[in-house]
C-alpha cells in the first residue's frame, strides 16, 4: 500500500491570491499523526499490523539522521471527506523533492473502507512516484498511551505539514508551493493565525508579508523539533493554542507563528530556488516635495554609532513615523543615531517621508528577520532608548520581553499612545540622559475636595482629558467628612482610564491645612506629588510640562539639579498676594525685559509655593511634614511667632502655605514657574467659594475671579496658532538652571546666594543658633532640635 518516490528537478510554483480558510477540524487525529512521525519504520503489507507493530517496538535512540528538506504530511480522512480523498491526495501523487511521507489519520470505524479506496486511488496512479502513503487509524488510548511514549524520539523527516480535512484546498498554488516547500524558518508558517486578547481571540487578516501570531491552526508546516516530546498537555481543548504557547516559549520574541502571506508572488515565491527576500534596509531621504521613491538597490554601510546615543523606533505603519518625524529629527539634528523600524509596513512599500534636513535610516521585517530580537541583534550597537507605539499588536507584546535579556536590559523602554504622537515634540528636546530616565519618575495625582461637586466634576473631566504619553498615573482623592452627597455620587461615577484609584475619606472634621498637607506622602525619592484643590482645571498639555520639567531639573546633567528647587508649579503667577499692603498684579515677562534679561520668554525660579496645581518633589515635602510637626508642636517657637517679617501670609493661620513659605524663606528654596505668552497656563484657578474665597456681592466676585483666572495652553493644534505651544521657550528647550531667573517672595528678582544669605540670618535670630545648616532636608538640624522626636 506504499511505494517510494524518485527524486524529479523541482517545479517551480505559480503564485495566486489564496482563498481564505480557517475551519480547524479534528485536532486529536492530527496530533496522533504527528506523534506516528516518530515511530520506526515496518513492513508495508499491512496497514493495521504495522500500527500494533509500532505500539509494540522498544525505543531505540539510534535512529537514522534527519534528511535535510524532507517533509511529512498529516492528512485527516473523515467521514464527510471520505469520497473526495483522490482529490485531497492529489497534490501528494505528483512527484516532490521535499515530500518523503503522507499520513493519513483516520477513526477505526472508517478504516476497512479507506484502505479499499487508499489501494483503488494508489492502483489508479501506479505509473507515477509518489511518497509513502499510510494510514494510521486513533484511538484515545494508543494516541495518550503507547504512541505517546514510543514515538517521543522518532523523528524521520526535517518538516512536518499538519492538514485539516480540507487538505491543499482552497490555497492559491503559490501557497501550496510554500507549503510544501518550505523556507528555514524557525517558526510555523500558516495561512491562519490567531491572536489571543483578554476576553476574546482574533484571526490575522491576510496580509502582504508575513505577520507575527500567537498560534495558527492548520494548515500550517513547521519544523519537527518544534513538537515537544510530551504531547499529553496539548491534547485539551485547543491544542493549536497550546501548541503556540510552547512554540513561544522557545522564543525569545515570543511569536507562536507567521502567517503565510495572501499574494506570495510580493515574496518572490516564483523566483529560482524559491528564496524570499532578506531584511529590507533602505535609505529615506526627505524634502519639500513629499512621498519619494525608495531607492532599494542601494543598501547603506554600517556606521559608527554616535557618542550621543544610540536610539529607536519601532511603529508598525509608514503613518506613525511622520506623525513622530517632529521628534526623530530633532533628536538626530543633535547627534543622535536613529534607527527606525516599520514593522507592519511591506518591503515594497514606498517609506520615504518630506522633511527638509532630516535623512533616517529605515528598515522593515521580512520572513528571514522576522522578530524584533532578530532586527535589534542587526544593528551596530545596542539602543539606548526604543521608541514604541502603546497598542495590542503582537510584536509591541514582545518588547518587553526581548528587554529582559542581554544586551537589552540597560535600554529604556517608551511606549507612547498613537493619539498622543501628534503632540509629543516637546519629547525631542530631551537629552539622552533625560530619556534614559523617563521611566524612573512615579507621579501621582492628589484631588483635595469637599462639598463641591460641580467643581470637582469639571477638574477630574479635565484630569481624564488629559495626554499622559503612555504613563500610568495613580489618583488619590481626599474627602472632607462634610462631602455632601453629590460629591460623593460624582466620585462613585467616575471613572480613571490612566491607572490606580485611591478614595480617602476623614471621618472628623479636619479642615484645609490637614487635608492637603496629609493627601499625598513620597515613597521614595523618585515619588512626585500633584496637588490640586477642586476649583483647580488643567490644560491637556500639563502632565507633558510636568513630565518635561521634573526630567530636566530632576534628571538631567548634574548642572541642572539643585536641593534648592522644590517643585514646580503648573500655574503661570499673575498676582503677587504677598506684600504686606495687599496683593499686587505681575507680569514676569514685563519684569524681565525691564531689567534686560535676554529671553524674557523664559521659566523662572520664585519662592512662592503654587497652590494652584504643582508638584512637589519628595525630599522638600517630608521635610515640611518635619518642619509643620516642629511649628504645631510649638518646641521651637510659639504658634504665633512670625517666621518671616513683613508677609501678608503671617494672617494665614490655617492655610498650609503660611507654613510652607517660612520653610521655603529659612531654607532659601524655589519654586519653577512657567512663562508663555498671555498668561497661558498649563492650569487656572476658578476662585470658586471655599475655605478661603468667602461670599460677597457676584460684582466684586466676578472682579476677583478675573485677577486669577487664566487661558490654559491647548493640544498642538496648527488651527490655534495664537496659543503658545509647550517649546515657546527660548531656543525651544527648557534652559539650563543656572540661566533662569530668580525672585523672591515679594516678586523681586534676587539670587539664589541671597536668598539663602537671608533665609540663614533669620535662622539664627529665631533659634540663637549659628551653626553652619546643609540642605540635608532635615527639619530638626535647620532648628536646631537635633534632639525632637
């Protein structure tokens, strides 16, 4: 019932547009002809006897090499497929170089009329070599038991074609040809891939390269070794499913599979020797005139890679680069290396984008480089920083895992929403050392509120409309034990897409200095506090500033950081409240330029603690929780003490920012403030009624509302072009620390020296100590209470 093939020239395939298919049939049958690939070879007389003989035989572990480029098919014969078998077997009765056997598995009950008709078939094809033809009938206890352990070791050919009932039917010639044919890929390669999601699974479309999957299910071919030598855990269910988890457990990459593409004739199938074409790289060059051709016969030499740094992006689509084309060019006109990957985007694709200036170095993945770990081990060095997209494509599920290994486990990883690319090229004025830390700063939002529930409702819309640039963002709100019941039902309703949410609720009454100074503690020194009161609205722009800011000045070069900076406040100051005749207005960049600083558009440092809308940095605010411990403790001084002489904020006796301020005076700190034009600010202030903006008649109300109330800065918008933009600064960076201005309290400019002088002098007339304080952070050193517990 068998015969031997001679060995033909191969044929070459012709390639057309496959039929879609993807109904998996039987799958016990098909892994049972699998494990038959490890059996020993018998006498050919009887179907039936060489199975018995089979389950019977001893392992033997010196079995005969594996023939390169040979090729086991497993067809299913079932009941309703039963008449169509010649047609099934076809594409196998012609003579293969590859093909070397044909298992067909079929139940017991249809043995005895499948071997009749598998003899009438053969006698019909006498004239022509064909591979070995066997039937192999299952049964739950030869295919969990005996085959199982009898043919763990037993592996004849190189490859191995698991069928559905369907068999080559369906597929377009060109895909049969793969098929039969295969390439030395490491992976299964299939018309049918799956991927899996939390609640569901979704088949990948067919496409024009191959595409990276989860599992596939038959038809698909895949090297023998990939089958692991216990088969009992796959026979569940699903076992395709599981047969993919084990494929991605020997990958680094994680992939379980490729699809094979719809079209193969845009992978050269039908070139001499059946080769696809190996990794594109090609050269993009950019002007004004837009979309070029890609030069593809011209491939780039390997460069040096820049001192600077080395950087990548990773984006499925030709799209998704121009969108970030801002970013990428501006981090390579500074020195950068930039290496690009497009890896959904087809080797034919046209991958040129217009930008004056800017040449980057693109590739795309192709069948013989088809993981992201294959591409990274391809360039000249190791990247510090891989740009990618935050989205459920199977490849970006893989990042993180090739990130573990060497020499990956030192590169930052940057995963940004799509909706939030086209307003990130404030990301590209970030130097290397400020990105290789972007993953290190834990911010977390804290919501201080009480009975204002139409307040609250419209800071947490703006909180939630905000761009985060793929950070998770914990927020915590602090209820007052008056909230009234509205305000807790707007709580109840609410929802935070951006990460965890944490609700506090004071079962006494504790007032507004509690409440924000006990509404956020830092867990570490990389532990940021964003405090707002509920009257507070945020620009969609503000987390992009705060992110922006604490990396440069808490990350960046060592010129940048200083113990002094305390935070840094999202609100644009437009009223100076603490001159002991009353508030004032202020205009910083009036100021500047009236006293000649070169770019009146710049930050500046004060020592005003913002309200507002700031974050505060971890060391500062510990010590103030010391220092406010020390103050209502009255050890030091007593509770009416005057801290700072001649201060409006000396009135304030149960606000926390009296108390914040002496420590900002005594210590000589500073706060960043932004400076864009007409007052833009990355959030307002709805002076709304509360604990310290009392009743009065809606005239004077709405007077003093307008003092503080500010434009916020808007997404990037080109239609907005009369609203400053987050790089309206100077030289379109934030500058260095040294270079910022410095003003005092009262709104004066000064120096860091004397405000330090100043704040060491009043020390001493308080406390009657001179001896010499370090910015340590420590409360009791800087009153002398070495001994306060």
């Amino acid at each position: 019932m068998m015969a031997r093939h001679k060995r033909p020239n191969k044929q070459q395939p012709s390639c057309k547009v496959p039929l879609s298919r993807t109904k998996p049939l039987f799958f016990l049958s098909l892994f049972a002809a699998v494990l038959w690939l490890w059996m020993p070879n018998h006498s050919k007389s009887d179907v039936s006897d060489k199975v018995n003989d089979v389950l019977r035989t001893p392992m033997n572990l010196s079995t005969s090499p594996i023939e390169n480029d040979s090729l086991t098919a497993i067809l299913p014969v079932l009941p309703h497929s039963f008449e169509g078998l010649e047609a099934l077997l076809s594409p196998f009765l012609v003579p293969s170089d590859t093909v070397r056997e044909v298992f067909l598995v079929c139940p017991q009950t249809i043995l005895s009329d499948a071997r009749r008709l598998l003899k009438k078939i053969l006698s019909y094809n006498d004239a022509v070599d064909h591979p070995n033809i066997s039937l192999l009938p299952y049964t739950s206890s030869s295919f969990y038991n005996s085959t199982l352990t009898s043919a763990v070791f037993r592996v004849r050919t190189e490859w191995v074609l698991v069928l559905d009932s369907h068999g080559l039917r369906g597929l377009s010639s060109g895909q049969q040809a793969y098929l039969l044919s295969p390439l030395s890929i490491t992976l299964p390669v299939g018309p049918n891939g799956f991927l899996r999601f939390p609640a569901n699974f979704s088949r990948i479309l067919v496409t024009s390269d191959f595409e990276p999957a989860e599992y596939l299910i038959p038809p698909f071919v895949a090297p023998t070794y990939l089958f692991p030598r216990i088969f009992s855990h796959l026979a569940d269910s699903d076992p395709w499913l599981a047969f993919g988890v084990h494929v991605a457990k020997t990958h680094l990459e994680k992939i379980g599979g490729l699809v094979l593409p719809s079209d193969i004739s845009n992978l050269q199938c039908c070139a001499q020797n059946f080769h696809l074409p190996s990794l594109e790289t090609t050269r993009i060059q950019h002007n004004q005139t837009g979309i070029l051709s890609a030069d593809n016969n011209s491939r780039t030499q390997k460069r040096r890679i820049s001192a600077l740094g080395h950087l990548v992006l990773a984006v499925p689509h030709l799209e998704d680069l121009r969108a970030f084309m801002p970013v990428v060019c501006r981090l390579q006109s500074v020195g950068h290396t930039i290496s690009i990957l497009l890896y959904q985007a087809s080797s034919s694709d046209t991958i040129y984008c217009s930008s004056e200036g800017c040449a980057l170095q693109c590739s795309t993945l192709s069948h013989t480089v088809p993981t992201l770990h294959s591409w990274l081990d391809s360039l000249d060095a190791s990247p510090d920083v891989i740009f990618a997209l935050d989205i459920q494509d199977f490849l970006s599920a893989t990042f993180t895992m090739v990130l573990l290994h060497e020499p990956y486990r030192k590169t930052t990883f940057i995963r940004l929403p799509r909706a939030d690319i086209p307003h990130s090229e404030w990301i590209g004025s970030l130097t290397l050392r400020e990105l290789r830390n972007w993953n290190v700063p834990e911010i977390t939002i804290s919501v201080i509120t009480d009975h204002r529930p139409h307040s609250l409702q419209r800071l947490l819309t703006s909180l939630t409309r905000a761009r985060y640039f793929g950070e998770r963002i914990g927020l915590r709100i602090n209820l007052e034990q008056t909230a009234d019941f509205e305000t807790l039902r707007v709580i109840q309703n609410f929802e935070w897409p951006h990460g965890n949410v944490f609700i506090h609720r004071r079962v006494i009454h504790g007032g507004l200095l509690p409440a924000v100074v006990e509404s956020w503690y830092p867990n570490s020194n990389d532990s940021y506090g964003l405090l707002f009161e509920d009257d507070i609205e945020v620009s969609p722009m503000f987390f992009a500033w705060i992110k922006m800011t604490v990396l440069r000045y808490r990350y960046g070069g060592p010129e940048n950081i200083s113990p002094s900076v305390f935070g840094v406040s999202l609100y644009q100051q437009k009223m100076i409240e603490l001159r002991p005749e009353g508030r004032r207005s202020f205009d910083a960049r009036a100021l500047f330029t009236t006293d000649g600083i070169l770019n009146p558009s710049t930050p500046y440092l004060s020592q005003i603690p913002c309200s507002w809308g700031a974050v505060y940095f971890p060391e500062h605010w510990r010590e103030f929780h010391d220092y406010l411990s020390i103050r209502l403790s009255e050890y030091s001084m007593k509770i009416q003490e005057n801290v700072i002489p001649d201060i409006r904020s000396n009135k304030w006796v149960k606000s926390w920012k009296k108390y914040f301020i002496e420590l900002v005076y005594l210590r000589g700190y500073v706060m960043l403030y932004p400076n864009y034009a007409n007052f833009t600010s990355l959030s307002t202030n709805h002076l709304e009624i509360g604990s310290h903006v009392k009743d009065q008649p809606e005239e004077e109300y709405l007077r003093k509302k307008a003092l503080f109330m500010l434009p916020l800065m808007p997404l990037t918008n080109a239609s907005l072009p009369l609203f400053p933009g987050l790089l309206d600064l100077p030289e379109q960076k934030l500058p260095s620390l040294s270079s910022l201005p410095v003003l005092d309290l009262m709104g004066k400019l000064c120096s860091a020296s004397k405000l330090l002088e100043r704040g060491t002098k009043r020390r001493t007339e308080l406390t009657g100590c001179s001896a010499t304080i370090s910015l340590t952070y420590d409360a009791r050193e800087l009153m002398c209470l070495e001994e306060f517990t």
